[in-house]
C-alpha cells in the first residue's frame, strides 16, 4: 500500500493562506467584543487574559485534531452572539456565576451531541425563530456601533469609509481594513490610551475561576447560550461543510467535542465553543484550493494561527486597550453586520405567522428588557414561539 502523503507534500500555499486569513477575519471581529465582555464581567487582568488563552488554545488543539482526523477544513470559532448575550447580561453576575452558567451550557451542548438530542433540536427549532433571536441580540451592538460616530468621527469615519470599500470590492477583508483604518487614525490623531485593564504580561496564561452555579444565571445564560450555539454557529457550521462537499464528516462527534472542549475550558474564563458559521467558508470552499482533499490544511493553518494567539494573549489585550472605547465600540458595530444581515435573511419567510412572531422575537431580543428575573432573549423566542402557536391554532379553525 502506498504511504499517504505527508503534510508538507499536501500543504498548498492557497489553503495555508486560507486557514490564516480566517484567524484574521475572526480575531478582528470578536476582539472588540471580547474587550466588552470581560469589562462586563467585571474580570481581571489576570481573568481576562485567562479567559482569551484558554478560548484560543482549545480552539487550536480541536480544530488541528478534527481536521486531521476527518481530512476537511474543519473551523472552530466563538459563539460571537454568546459574546453579545454576555455583555448584556453579565453584569448581573459575579465571575464565577458566569463561569458555571457557561460550563452549564457546554455540558449541555456536549450531551446533545453524545445522545443525538442535537439532531432533534435542529429538526424542531423554527428557523425563522431561531433567526430572529440571533439578529435580536445583535442589532443593538450595531446600532451602539453606529451611535459612536459623533464621539469620535475622526476615527470612525475612516473606519467607516474603509469598511464600506472593502465590503464593495475585497468582502472578506472588510474588517480588517476597517481595523487598520482605524488603529491608523487613532495613532495618527495621537487619541491612543493606556487601557483600563492593568498590564498583566504578553505571554497567555491561566487562571482558574471557581465555579458558582447559580440557578438564575443558568435561566439567563446558560439556556440563551446553548440555543444561540446551535441556531447561529453549528447549523451554519454544519451547512457550509456539507455544501462545500464534506457531508460525509458527522456532526455528533463536532457538536460533542467543541462541547466537552469549552466544559474543560470554561473554569479558566473560556466562553462557548463551537462550529465557526461565516469565517468557515473562507477554508473551506474552492478559494482555499480546487481540491477538496488538500483544503484540510487550511484547518490546520487555522489553528496554529490560533495557537499563536493564545500563547500571546497578554499582548494581544495590551493592544486593544491602547484603543479608545469609541474605536472597539464601532468596529464591533461594524464587524456583526455581517452575522446580522444572516440572521435577517432567515426571519422572511412566505407564512405570515412565522413572519409576525419573528418580527416579535427580535424586537423584544433586541429591547434588552429584563422582567420577573427573565432576559430579553428567553421573552422574545416565548412571545414569538407564542405568537406563532395561536396563529397557527387560529388558521386551521378557521378553515
């Protein structure tokens, strides 16, 4: 029998550039919002840096092994609208009742995987629903993003400006471009600052966080959490592979794993792990390379860039806290224009009742409303879910 090719003979230039392209797309995205989060959460240097290294690590050792073991360009990433859920909601409570609503979450997602339970929550979860809840919890960082201009449009406008060109002629490098537009204004009108968060090194490290599990955090994050890691990041997720030709590789073992990896995680700040939604087709359609076979190197390349990222974590916040809040406020604005326009395109459907009751779930999701200890997120998909049942019941007695 033939030995199987080596890495270095399958290591075309195009997927290694693919895989890193999608780290940069990635980090520029969610680090702004993890700038937020942790501020939210009243962490510590120590927690912050903590949590963005245990995050990036995990990340790098699950997608390296699932993309070796299956030989596809599996992408792993952050439940960016977990991140928006967190910095919304965390505040109310300490770090370790984050950190026990979160590991909740990932036990969660991880027996879902192992029992097969995923599959049916993907066949009975509305769509137009589960859409709506993702846009909800996006458009008010949009919004904040775009309320940042007059703080400081001689940063923001070019970011702007940067972001617009870039979506009209380079798509993927939008972000990017916005980023570097705006460290570049904030350097040049001298508007760097010395971040609220004290330095705690450059290298990554760890901290743990004692676990608290409070019955009330879990109602407000934990539930939001695992509901928003399977409609926004794993059925994506799992629908970009399969339609860049890789339907064979299962989706038990991913959904479980990325679980199990984010439970091991979570006690060092980790937040929910998953499937990466919209960075994952950068790797893994024919841009990366024309053969399906070889574009697993481009999963690879991406989590050794991952990799890099987490043993480098202190600097890597250093540098986002010489940014101004204006700055991260609207590149995050920025950055989920795109998540939000997916979440959008899913709430226009032809049945006037999903239609009504996602239009509800997402302006009730977006409203931020807090009643009887229940969060925005948990009212608008019952309301919706609500609304949608007595249309239905409605219509087939009115026949």
């Amino acid at each position: 029998m033939p030995d199987r090719p080596g890495i270095t003979h399958a290591a075309p230039y195009s997927a290694l550039v693919a895989g890193l392209i999608t780290v940069l797309v990635s980090a520029s995205s969610n680090l702004p919002l993890f700038v937020q989060m942790v501020a939210a959460l009243h962490f510590t240097a120590d927690q912050a840096v903590s949590s963005l290294t245990s995050m990036y690590l995990t990340l790098a050792l699950l997608g390296a092994g699932l993309s070796l073991l299956y030989r596809a360009p599996i992408i792993l990433g952050w439940n960016t609208a977990g991140l928006a859920l967190l910095i919304a909601e965390g505040s109310r409570f300490t770090p370790g009742e984050a950190v026990g609503a979160l590991m909740a979450a990932a036990l969660i997602l991880t027996l879902l995987g192992l029992t097969g339970l995923f599959d049916w929550i993907a066949r009975h979860l509305p769509p137009p629903l589960a859409s709506a809840l993702l846009a909800g919890m996006l458009l008010p960082f949009v919004l904040r993003g775009l309320s940042a201009v007059p703080a400081a449009p001689e940063l923001l406008l070019p970011m702007v400006a940067a972001y617009l060109l870039g979506r009209a002629f380079v798509p993927r490098w939008a972000v990017p471009l916005a980023l570097v537009a705006g460290m570049g204004a904030t350097v040049l009108t001298g508007a760097t600052l010395i971040g609220s968060l004290p330095p705690a090194g450059t290298a990554g490290l760890l901290s743990f966080i004692w676990p608290v599990f409070d019955a009330h955090a879990m109602l407000v994050i934990t539930v939001p959490s695992v509901l928003l890691a399977v409609a926004s990041q794993h059925l994506p997720g799992l629908a970009i592979l399969s339609a860049s030709g890789y339907g064979q590789v299962p989706p038990r073992p991913l959904v479980s794993l990325t679980g199990l990896g984010a439970l091991l995680a979570a006690p060092f700040g980790s937040i929910t792990l998953n499937l990466a939604a919209i960075t994952s087709a950068i790797s893994t359609g024919p841009d990366a390379h024309p053969d399906p076979a070889k574009r697993y190197v481009a999963g690879l390349s991406c989590a050794a860039g991952y990799g890099m990222l987490g043993l480098n974590a202190g600097a890597l916040l250093g540098l986002a806290s010489v940014f101004p809040a204006p700055l991260m406020q609207g590149l995050a604005g920025l950055a989920l224009l795109g998540p939000l326009l997916v979440g959008r395109e899913g709430t226009m459907v032809a049945e006037t009742r999903w239609r009504e009751a996602a239009l509800l779930t997402l302006v009730v999701t977006a409203s931020g409303i807090t009643v009887l200890g229940l969060s925005a997120p948990i009212w608008g998909l019952t309301l919706g879910w609500g609304l949608a049942c007595l249309s239905g019941w409605r219509e087939r007695h009115a026949r």
